[in-house]
C-alpha cells in the first residue's frame, strides 16, 4: 500500500511528533494548514508536494530530497537541514529565519517574498537559485559555492555571498526591476 | 482566446451583482479558467487585467463558497481548497473570510511587542546596505579553551532572586486577532500551559532545584515573541531557560525586547551576558529504539555537536550592535541542553565535540554552557 504523508500525520495524536525516518517516499500530495512543529525527518523523498501554511518550526531534516515541491506561507523556522536537496522547489512567502542548512544544496529553486535572515549555511552549494524579495539579511555562511555557469564559486563571506548573487542576476526587489 | 475572454466577461457581468455582495464572496479568477483550458502554469496580474473587470481578482485563487476538505486542522480556516491539475498546476479555491461577528475576547495570552510572524506575512524588505556590525565588526576575545568552569557544573550556583516582572500588553486572541499575529494562516499549535507549567515545576524539584516561577511568567517565557504564540520550540527553550536561572547561570531571564535581536533570551549576568541562545539536539539513537527509524538516516551526533560548536563563534557576532542587542560577542551565551540525550557516554562525546568545534572556528570556547549533561 503506498504511504500517504497526509494519512499519517491525520493518525498523529495529540502531542505527537511526526517522525520519519525510514526511506520513505511522498508524491503528488497537497499538505495544508498543519502544525508540525520539532519533526525528525531522515532518508525522505518528498515529489511533487505542495505544503501551505504548515508550521516545521525547529524540525530537523535529513537526507531528505524536496523535488518539485512548493512551499506556500511555511514556517522553517529554526529548522535543521543535513544532506538535503531542494530541487526544483519554489518557497513563496516563508519563514526561514534562523534555520541551519548543512552539506544540502538548492538546485533550481526560487525564494520569493520569504525570509531567510539570520540563517545558516555550512558546506551548502546554490545552483541557478533565485531570491525575489527575500530577506537574507544577516546571514552566516561557511564552505559554500555557487554555481556559475560552467563554474563553481567559492564564497568568503557574506558580503561576498549577496554581491556575487546580484551580479548573476540571482538576488532582485521589485524596486530593482522597476528602476 | 478571444471568445473565451468575451465569455468570461459576460459571466462575470452576470454574477458580479449577485455574488460580490455576499459576505462569502464568491469571485472566480481568470487565472482558473485561462489553465483549466490552456493548462498554463501562470498568469500575471497584468493580463488578468486586460479582461477590465473592475472587481477583486486573485491571482491563481478562485474563490468559491465552499468548506475546506476535512484535513485541516483549524477550523477557522477552513475555506481553501485546492484542485492540482493534470499538469501540476495548483489552483486554489478559498472563501474569503468576511465573518467578523465574532469580535469578542475569547481568551487573552501574554504576549510582547506586535506579535506579528516576520517572513510569513511579507516581512518589510531591507532595502538597505547590510549593516550586520553597524558599529563595526566586534572582536572576539581570549583564545585557548575557557569553559566557564563553575557555571557548566549542575548544582552550583545561587538560588537567584525572585525574578522581575515585566510589562505585557494584552492581546485578543479571537480568530482574526489570532491570524494576523501569526501571518497568514498556520495553524497555532495548542497546549495545555498549566500541564506544562506543572509537569515543569515537578521536574525542577526532582532534580533538586527550589525555584519559584509564576505561571505567568512560565507562559511568557513559553511565548514564542515573533509570533505571539506558544509553540513547541518556544516552550523547550523556556524550560531550558529557566533551569538555566534554577541553576545559577543567570538572573531574570526574558524574551528579547527587540524582535529585531532573533536571540532567544536577554539575561542578567556577573559574567556580563546580556543574552542566552540555546541549543537542544535530538537524540537519533532514542528515536531509533522507540520509533524503529533508521538511524543511517541521520548524522552522528558528534558530528551535529562539532558544526554546532563551529558555528556558534559566528552566531555570537550575528546580533551584535542591534538595539537592545549585545553590545559585543562576549556578551551573548550559548547553552547547550542536553536533556533529550539519554546516553551519558555520548552526553561527554557530544560536550567534547562542541568545544573542538568551537576552538577550530574561532579558537575561543568562552561562553558555551551545558544543562543536563550529567
């Protein structure tokens, strides 16, 4: 029988956490409005998924593969990410404030009106990964690369981090566009 | 194409007098007709508005008087509904929520400042240069590893003075009160803060500590201050927090009074911290033997211990200079909890590999308690 993320968090009791961990595999589901605050994630394949308004304030994720997910109004909050990829993935509107992000890589993704600030990234590549109004104010990075065509860059720091995304055209502001 | 923009404005002209008035206003987007026929993935605003209909219009949304599938765990907003179509495309239905007759105070919680969930609800952009170190970038002290010995052992330590009382402002809390203060439209988790506050009280004393704290100051502390909510997070740090104070390491500790200065306590100290962050790692292997999870799946805990210990030299410059904020790096503590970890082995293993990481970053251990280590 195939696994459905949305059976099993229905099954959740109160007070329960959503803890996965087992290689599984999620697709072509639609998550709303759901409060999963401290889950433990690991080996989860997650494909075609849309999660809105749901809440993953300080989960932990890893070895977790977001592939063509959308994340619409979602908490990250303080949320750890080891050995994950988001490819193809789009976040609208989304809390990333001070979540960790370790050896995991964006691929293809888009960041819009969400805020990453005072987040984290350690050992972590960005490839063709965009930010449209999105706050990356003060932000930590150590051992990361972006990918410029045909190139990998290595970042110093984080004023390093925000100018080489400008000058790719990776980071834009309404205002921008509209001067 | 024509003929199809020619039939929607007619629709529309038919049921814009009956339908908008309504308090569940229904209003069908463009956007849901346009991809139900073409199947394409988006439309812009600016072409929506090519079909000169003078009412609201939501991208993507159509809006339709219907309840929300079953799977929601907030009834109050219960009102979208989403169709994925064949080609993936996400069209969302929703009822406006227009319903404001219930204006009165169900319940009021604690909360500072606006309470408003930076990030979810379009958070103002800084538009301005960075100004990470406005004052200048802060030095980092001392070299060589300094664990703050006395304060890192449990036990130790004065019994601090009744903690002060802070200011609040109340704030309703009935569902639209409730739904700006968390952004959009997450769902607040719920507690039952006096199971919490007791099953609290009962530990501390267990481990030894008289500590005397209000329910009303447990609930502040529990407040989550971005959101104005509790949440599972904001109510493990408060525990560490206040054992924290139980133990000595600091007096009067509070939620930050600057949301602006994302530490998760301000602190009074003789060792000058002006700020507490905590850290509480996951125990892998407990969740292994109790949940059966696959282990393999996760880092060792050494490993999650090393990159916090690294990261932590960095994460006390991050605030720095912010009103209200610590005025240097010295100022800012981190506590590592250590209570979710059963195996005391492991809890020493853990210790050693956060002040390893520590030193590698920034030669400097100063700053880095434990809670629970024992």
């Amino acid at each position: 029988m195939k696994n459905n993320l949305q059976s099993i968090i229905g099954n959740l009791e109160k007070g329960d956490k959503l803890e996965l961990g087992n290689n599984e595999k999620f697709s072509n589901e639609i998550l709303l409005n759901q409060s999963l605050q401290c889950s433990v994630l690991g080996g989860i394949n997650f494909v075609n998924l849309t999660f809105k308004n749901i809440d993953f304030t300080g989960s932990f994720f890893s070895k977790t593969i977001f592939e063509n997910c959308r994340f619409s109004n979602v908490i990250l909050r303080k949320s750890e990410f080891w050995s994950c990829t988001f490819l193809e993935c789009q976040m609208t509107g989304s809390n990333l404030t001070r979540a960790e992000f370790n050896s995991s890589t964006f691929k293809n993704c888009e960041f819009l009106n969400s805020n990453l600030r005072a987040s984290d990234f350690m050992d972590f590549e960005f490839r063709e990964t965009i930010f449209k109004n999105s706050n990356l104010d003060l932000i930590l990075i150590e051992d990361v690369k972006v990918w410029k065509p045909n190139e990998w860059i290595e970042i110093k720091d984080e004023s390093d981090f925000e100018k080489i995304l400008k000058d790719m055209n990776l980071i834009s502001t309404d205002e921008m566009e509209n001067s | 194409m024509k003929l199809l923009l020619k039939k929607l404005k007619t629709y529309f002209r038919k049921h814009k007098a009956n339908k908008i008035k309504s308090s569940g206003k229904i209003i069908v987007s463009a956007g849901l007709a346009l991809s139900l026929r073409f199947g394409e993935p988006r439309l812009t605003s600016s072409r929506l508005s090519s079909l000169n209909y003078e009412s609201q219009v939501v991208t993507e949304r159509v809006i339709l008087n219907q309840k929300q599938e079953s799977n929601s765990c907030d009834d109050s907003h219960n009102s979208g509904k989403v169709i994925q179509t064949g080609n993936g495309i996400i069209l969302e239905s929703q009822q406006e929520v227009s319903d404001t007759s219930s204006n009165d105070m169900d319940e009021i919680i604690l909360a500072q400042g606006d309470g408003i969930l930076p990030g979810a609800d379009g958070f103002p952009l800084n538009n301005n240069p960075r100004r990470r170190h406005p004052f200048g970038r802060p030095r980092m002290r001392g070299t060589g590893i300094n664990v703050d010995p006395p304060q890192n052992i449990q036990g130790l330590g004065n019994i601090p003075k009744a903690p002060k009382v802070r200011s609040f402002r109340e704030m309703y809390t009935d569902l639209n009160a409730r739904r700006s203060n968390r952004g959009d439209q997450c769902p607040a988790p719920e507690f039952d803060m006096k199971k919490e506050y007791g099953n609290f009280i009962q530990k501390i004393s267990k481990k030894g500590y008289e500590f005397e704290c209000s329910q009303e100051r447990f609930n502040e502390l529990s407040t989550n201050p971005q959101t104005g909510s509790f949440d599972e997070k904001s109510l493990m740090e408060a525990k560490g927090g206040l054992q924290g104070e139980a133990q000595g390491m600091y007096t009067n500790i509070r939620r930050p009074s600057n949301k602006a200065v994302d530490l998760d306590f301000e602190i009074d100290s003789s060792e000058g911290y002006t700020h507490v962050d905590y850290k509480t790692p996951i125990d892998f292997q407990d969740l292994a033997d109790k949940k059966g999870i696959d282990v393999s799946n996760f880092p060792s805990l050494e490993t999650v211990a090393y990159n916090m210990g690294k990261k932590i030299t960095p994460q006390k410059e991050q605030f720095c200079g912010l009103p209200d904020g610590p005025k240097s790096p010295e100022n800012v503590l981190h506590v590592v909890n250590l209570d979710l970890i059963r195996d005391s082995n492991q809890k020493q293993n853990m210790i050693d590999s956060v002040l390893k990481g520590a030193e590698d970053k920034g030669d400097n251990t100063v700053g880095i308690y434990f809670l629970n280590y024992l």
